[in-house]
C-alpha cells in the first residue's frame, strides 16, 4: 500500500493502522463501524467533524 495521506480513505487507514481506531474515538469520530468509511477520505472526515485537519493527521501519525 503506498503511504498514508489525508486524501486517503478511512478504510485505507484502518486497514494500514488498526491501532488509529483509538485516535479516531479521541475525536469522537466513530469512522470504524460508519457505513461511509469506504469512501470518504481522512480530509472529508475532519471537515465533516469540525476536526482540524492537521490536528488529526498528527494523532494518526501521518504527513501532511
């Protein structure tokens, strides 16, 4: 899998780093069982929750 980016989907993400689960719940996203995860991207899911992108990026431990 190529690195992680924000325009990576939350699948994508978890599937590389199942531990990121705990970092998501952190920000009270519940992005493991969410039906959209396949699709939206790490970037759509911090605008959708009001989460700075840069602030989530790097509790997940990826560049921007």
């Amino acid at each position: 899998m190529a690195d992680l980016t924000a325009d990576s989907t939350i699948y994508d993400l978890l599937q590389a780093k199942p531990e990121a689960t705990e970092a998501l719940f952190k920000f009270g996203m519940g992005c493991v069982g969410c039906a959209i995860a396949r699709g939206e991207t790490i970037r759509e899911a911090a605008e959708a929750h009001g989460i700075p992108l840069a602030e989530l990026l790097n509790a997940l431990g990826i560049k921007e």
